[in-house]
C-alpha cells in the first residue's frame, strides 16, 4: 500500500511510519519544506497542494497539525491550533474532490475531542468533553 502521510515527521507519524514500512507499505511524506526524494511539498496555510500528490496513492493520512504541547496556550496560539487542523483539512478534502484520484482520506487530531473523562471507557459515539482541544 502507497500512503501519503502529513505529519509524517511528528510523534504520532513517526511510529506510524515506522510499523507502515515494517509491513511493506511505502510511506510519501507530505512536507512544508523543501520536498526531499520521496517526498511531495504542501503549504497548507497558503493553499498549495498540487492534486498529482495523489497519483498512485491508496490511503492519505492526515496527521499535522499545530504541536498542542508546545508553547503557552494564549489565544494567538489557540487560534494557531485550530487554524493548522481546520486550513489543512479543507485544503486536503477539497483538493482531493476536486482531482479525480479516490484514496481514502483518514485524519486523526488525538483524543482531545473526548477531554477528561477519567476511567470511562471512550467510543466513536462517546459526546465531546466540555473544553477547548473538544471544541
């Protein structure tokens, strides 16, 4: 299987990768720098992605995304976190309507969505926690 992975070089996309090439699926990272070989470029924030990154890809994962654990949470980097996950995913499902090739399209932003709630066990259909990684 080809996938293309955002957030390839993070903590959660690194093993990802890792497990991935271990059963011989072949990993495209999508980058904001300069692409490297095997590499395809993107700039989500400035609405760049070229639709040929989708070309013989089966499965794109979206993992990017402001790093949460980085910096104070003031309201400039609130709204950094939420813009980096909500710019790049519209960027990424529009682009991919739009180009004709049909990979499935995961996207996967941590299990903030749920907030503490403490022993309980978490499903799809548990209701969002009451803060702002939740909202």
């Amino acid at each position: 299987m080809k996938i293309l992975v955002t957030g390839a070089s993070g903590m959660v996309g690194t093993r990802i990768r890792q497990l991935a090439e271990a059963r011989g699926d072949e990993i495209v990272p999508l980058v904001r720098r300069a692409a490297r070989e095997g590499e395809r470029y993107w700039n989500p924030a400035k609405g760049e992605l070229d639709a040929d990154v989708f070309a013989g890809i089966d499965a794109v994962l979206h993992l990017a995304g402001d790093n949460i654990g980085a910096g104070r949470w003031t309201a400039a980097k609130k709204q950094l976190i939420r813009d980096s996950r909500v710019q790049s995913t519209q960027l990424l499902a529009s682009t991919l309507a739009n180009s004709g090739y049909r990979p499935a399209l995961i996207c996967a932003s941590a299990i903030g969505y749920y907030g503490d709630q403490g022993e309980t066990d978490l499903y799809e259909a548990t209701p969002p926690g009451k803060d702002f990684l939740a909202d």
